[in-house]
C-alpha cells in the first residue's frame, strides 16, 4: 500500500512539473508578443507613433479605454437626436416628438434624427449620417462588439433608415425635407412641446435633386449591407428602395439646391456628380452587379476630379468613394489592377499622402497644433473626415500586406496613417491648446453651453415658440448634458468660445457624430485586421 502510494505521488509531482513548465514557457511567449505589440502605448490614450506594429494584429487587440470610454460617450447623441415614438429611451430629459411629421401627405416621417440644434429633418446630411454610419459598422462591427456598442449602431442606423424608406413612397418620389427652417429658428423650444408647423419638401421628375436621391440611394445600399445577415427582409427591402432611387437619380438629373433655392442657405449642394459616383460604388458593393462598376469607370473623367485631392464632408463624397473604390482593389481578385479603378486608387493615394505631415505633399491647411483646419463653420468635419478615410486606408494596407505608400520620393507605413488619425482624435479629445474636448461628456473640461435647444431647456420648463429664447440667452450652463455631441470646434487660432449663442463653433450634428463614431470604433483596439462585407 505505501509503495503504491509513493510511486503515484512520484508520477504525480512529474506530471504536475511538466504542466506547470510549460504554463510558464506560454507564459512567456503570451508576454513577449503582447509588450511587442504594444511598446509604443503611452499613457494618455495614443497608440504607438509608428515602427514595429505594422505587423497584422490579430482580430480582437486589446481595448484603448481612452478611445473606448469616448466611442461610448459619442453614440449617445444619436439617442439625443431622436424624434418620433422613443423606444426604450435611455435620455431621461428627451420624450416622443414630431409624431405627425409627414401626416399632411399620408406618410409616416415621426421617426429619423434632428439636424443639429434645431427641429430640422434635413434629408441630404441625415442620408449621409447613414451612409457613414453603416460604413463604420461594416468595417469596424467587431472593434464595436468588444465594447458592447455594435447593438446601439445598429438601433440609431434602423432608426434613420426608417425613416428614409418612409421618404421614398413611390421609385420617383423623395421627401427630402420635414419642416421650415426660417419658421423653426425663429422658435427656442423643446422638440417636445414645438408648435411650428411641420411643413414637406420633396423631390420628384418634375422637380429633380440628383444628390440627394443619390446619398439615399448610398445610404440604402450600405444599410443593406449591415443587416443582410441579421434580418435579410429588411436588408432586401433597403436593397430596393436603393436600386429605385438611384435610377431616380440618374434618369432625372437635376440639383436639388438649383431646383429648391430655399435650401441654399442651409444644405447648399456644390454638384450632384460625387454623390451618383459613390451610390454606384456602394451598390457595386451590396450587388456585385458589374453595371455599378461600369458607371463609375465610365462617369469617371466627368465626376471624379481625377489627381486633385479635396476635402471628404456632407457636400463633397469624391474621397470617401476614392477609398472606398480602392478597396476593391486590395480584396476583391480580378480587381487589383484595373483600368477603370484606377484614377480613383491614384487619387485616394493622394488624399493620404496630402494628409501626412512629414510628406512633400502635406496640406497646410492645419492650425500650429497639427489639427486640419478648412472652414470656420464646423471646423472639425474635415479632420475627423480624413482621419477616419487613414485609418481605413491604413488598415486595407495592412490586411492586403502592402508595406508602404509613395509619397513623391518619400515611402510611409500603413501605421504613419494611423498614427495621423490619432493625433486628429486625441486634438479633438483635448489634447489641444485650450484643454478642452470638443466631445460633450468626455473629459474633464467640454462645452457647457452648446447650441441645442432639448440641452438648453429644463426638461419640466413650459414654454412656447418665443419665451424659450430665455434659455438660449441664459447665462448658466445648459441644465442637461447632450452627451456625445461633437461640436463645431475651435478657430485657426485655436481658440473656442463656448457660448450659446456661437452655432458657428459650439453646434453639433448628426453628421458629424457619425463620422467620429466612425473614427473612434477604428481606435478603439489594436486590432487592424478587416473582415470582407462583400
């Protein structure tokens, strides 16, 4: 009996040596591959600045919390911006609003999102709120799921496509506007308790808009993607209302801001030949139909500015197809090296390398601190545009394998790109002159008096049309945090004024809430991998 024992104990003290030598051997290669991947992460929230991480992660890296406490803070506004019947609202001084909206004309437009600071459902910009926000999904799905904000995406993209699919009643038909902007500004009030009256715009044959028509065909298309395995009823629907509209498009061609002067002095359209060129390619992508592909090859030397690189926004898609079309030609075989592809995959290399600070190429369109400056209005569209178009450019380079992009006589690597995208998030975050984080909610210092009526209102205040002005003229901080709005952003100077009455800086959008969702779920973990959605 005790020789027995003494030798299963003996087996036994093997046995356990041998597993825990080799628990410490994974223990060690686990380490020495993590801290590589991760040498260059520095405290306040930045990845690394470049070098050795050009390497493929694999799928799920770790989680940035800077970036992913922001992306959580940042899908908020989208629940802020909501009207019609709420479901499950999580914003407790927001209710249902604009129930009749569309009713005059026997639709139902209660749901979709508010502009910015006002009642305004403008068709265009919230069409490419969309567009951008199921490119995110679609791209970056997975960097959403690892900090459980991929189910909120996909809630605020339903909402919106909702509605656009309630717009679009018949193929030639598009109500592209709910409300009149020159009424609904001279009120400050509640979207709960507003009492202007909700009048419809709409496109048709008789009176055309291409642009818009077109960024709700994109929209569509895109959207249909995201939901093709979760709910393919939905998906095929969306699929049909973006064939239809973009038909509408082409076959009726005509400005929407030159057919509706009134929309000029809010949603003025520059051309309608971006937005035909990228619904065609976000069709390519849903369809796989060649003749999206043909018309972006063939309307190419029309449209797409060819070998000038410009600023991607609400106005101008030519870089965001230029990405997206070059796309094709890092995943999709047979593609890599077409004829009819490549002007856009030259442009969109320009786009990059126009970014990058240290290229012979480099915009100077930039404040002291490295933050791309374009326009006083809005001025953080552009930076936060271009930093979400490097690191999806960044991250199709490092999935293709391709180690470098020639700037002139210059080479950079796939993680220069990320490494610009960072500096443009972390300025907006508040690594900036005047400390400030232009994302409500995050940090310690943001703007308390942000241009937003439903902020700026007590939630148990009863006012009407003219008295709310009172609390667009207070002097105290908005009585409730719209969370996630990302403002207008500083000056040249980098300087901001946060006051109520500055919309130029200190107003949000949806739009723009779609683009930095865009951009933070592209940071949000190490991870670089992409997954095909074709």
């Amino acid at each position: 009996m005790g020789e027995k024992s003494r030798s299963r104990c003996c087996c036994c003290s093997w046995f356990i040596g041998i597993i825990v030598l080799i628990a410490v051997v994974l223990a060690i290669v686990f380490t020495v591959r993590h801290n590589k991947a991760n040498k260059h992460h520095s405290d306040d929230g930045g990845a690394d600045d470049g070098g050795a991480d050009d390497i493929v992660p694999l799928p799920g890296g770790s989680i940035d919390k800077n970036y992913a406490d922001a992306l959580k803070i940042a899908m908020q506004f989208f629940d802020i911006q909501k009207s019609g019947k709420l479901e499950n609202n999580k914003i407790p001084w927001r209710g249902d609003s604009g129930l009749e909206d569309g009713s005059e004309a026997g639709v139902d437009l209660s749901k979709g999102l508010y502009d910015a600071g006002d009642h305004m459902k403008f068709g265009f910009p919230m069409a490419f709120t969309a567009t951008l926000l199921s490119w995110s999904i679609l791209e970056y799905g997975h960097h959403m799921d690892s900090v459980n904000q991929l189910d909120p995406a996909k809630d605020s993209l339903r909402w919106t496509t909702d509605f656009l699919i309630h717009a679009h009643p018949s193929p030639n038909v598009l109500y592209i506007q709910v409300g009149d902007p020159e009424t609904d500004h001279k009120c400050w009030e509640r979207p709960e308790t507003m009492s202007s009256k909700r009048s419809l715009t709409k496109i048709d044959t008789e009176t055309p808009g291409t642009e818009v028509a077109a960024e709700t065909a994109a929209a569509m298309a895109a959207a249909s993607l995201v939901f093709k395995q979760s709910d393919p009823k939905y998906s095929s629907t969306l699929l049909k209302h973006a064939k239809e509209l973009f038909g509408f498009a082409d076959n009726h061609r005509g400005s929407y801001s030159v057919n509706i002067p009134e929309v000029q002095s809010y949603y003025n359209s520059t051309g309608y030949g971006d937005e035909l060129l990228w619904a065609a390619s976000w069709l390519y992508h849903a369809t796989e139909d060649k003749t999206y592909l043909d018309f972006v090859s063939k309307n190419g030397d029309e449209f797409a500015n060819f070998g000038s690189p410009s600023w991607f926004s609400w106005d101008n898609k030519l870089p965001g197809t230029q990405i997206l079309l070059s796309r094709l030609t890092f995943f999709k075989k047979g593609l890599s090296g077409s004829k009819g592809l490549q002007g856009y995959k030259e442009t969109a290399e320009a786009v990059m390398c126009g970014l990058l600070p240290n290229s012979p190429t480099a915009t100077s369109s930039r404040t002291e601190g490295g933050l791309i400056w374009v326009a006083e209005w809005n001025a953080l569209q552009q930076p936060v545009s271009s930093a979400f178009l490097a690191t999806l450019y960044s991250d199709y380079m490092l999935t293709s394998g391709v180690e470098k992009l020639s700037c002139g006589d210059t080479s950079f690597k796939p993680s220069e790109l990320r490494t610009f995208a960072r500096s443009q998030a972390d300025y907006m975050l508040g690594k900036n002159p005047e400390k400030m984080s232009y994302l409500v909610g995050y940090g310690d210092k943001y703007p308390e008096f942000v241009h937003h009526r439903g902020a700026s209102i007590p939630a148990d205040a009863n006012t009407g049309c003219k008295d709310g002005f009172e609390w667009l003229n207070s002097e105290e901080p908005n009585p409730n945090v719209a969370y996630g709005a990302l403002v207008g952003g500083p000056f040249l100077n980098e300087t901001f004024i946060d006051a109520r009455n500055n919309s130029m800086q200190n107003e949000p959008s949806t739009y723009n809430s779609a683009l930095v969702v865009g951009l933070l779920s592209s940071l949000v973990t190490t991870s670089s991998s992409l997954k095909s959605f074709m």
